[in-house]
C-alpha cells in the first residue's frame, strides 16, 4: 500500500471515527433534552418546556393549526397541563443528524397525575442547533390509541 493509500485510509478512518463521536454526542444531548422536557411537564412548567424549543419553533398538533413561538407554544402546553397531563415518557427511535439539524422518531406516552395512561403514540422531531444547544424546532405527533366512539 502506498503513502497515499494509507493517507487517505486514515482520513477515511478519522472522520467515520469523527462522525461516530459527533452521532454519539448528538444522541446524548437530544436524550438529555427530553429528560428535560419530561422533567417539566412531570412539574406542570410551561414555561421551562417552551425554552427546549427554537424562538420560532412549530408545534403540528393533529386537529389543529400550527402553532408558532414561544409565547404561543408554552400557552399550548400550559393547557395540556391544566388538562390532566403530567407524566410524559419520550423514547427515541431514530436520530439521524445533519450538521446544524438533526430529526429524531420516536413513541410518546402521556400519563395523569395518578400515572393512568392518557395517551400513546408517536413523533417526528427536526432539531436545529441554537445558541449552542440542540432544540426543537418542528415537532409533529401522532396518537396510537383509536379513537372514543359514542
């Protein structure tokens, strides 16, 4: 094998290594965001949940319009709280990064204050790099649960 071979093999080498450590960094800082976010519904704190997202951040709730910003995505989520909702598991999927973005799939469960099961399903995340911190930036989910026939 020449010096170039072995030139371009260590490169090669050094950033698939490079890139290994990058995905492992970006899966611990997006797992310890939804540590956060859980630990902030489980405390009923809007206000904490609506600073994990970007300033102009979407929500794409089913059954209704957008909602964008911060001061409207904490109002959305102040109501869910008023809801019932306190305890809320995220499990990642997939996380699959894009240098200043990166989209996470995953499975959700939405507990009540009692721990009974509210809800279930799934979510798509695009994440986006912001002041150095990775945040959500467009969030879209889903439930798993048929729907209450009368």
């Amino acid at each position: 094998m020449g010096s170039r071979s072995v030139g371009m093999a260590l490169a090669l080498a050094t950033t698939t290594l490079g890139s290994a450590v990058w995905a492992d960094d970006l899966r611990l800082a997006i797992a310890a965001s939804n540590k956060e976010f859980e630990a902030a519904a489980g405390k009923g704190d809007s206000a904490s949940l609506a600073l994990l997202y970007t300033p102009d951040a979407q929500l794409l709730p089913a059954g209704s319009e957008p909602v964008g910003g911060t001061k409207l995505i904490q109002k959305f989520w102040q109501d869910r709280l008023d809801s019932g909702v306190r305890g809320v598991t995220l499990k990642s999927l997939e996380i699959e990064g894009h240098a200043t973005t990166a989209h996470e799939v995953g499975q959700y469960e939405l507990r009540d204050p009692a721990g009974k099961l509210v809800d279930r399903g799934k979510y798509v995340v695009i994440w986006k790099r912001d002041g150095g911190k990775w945040k959500l930036h467009r969030s879209i989910w889903t439930t798993s649960l048929a729907p209450v026939r009368p």
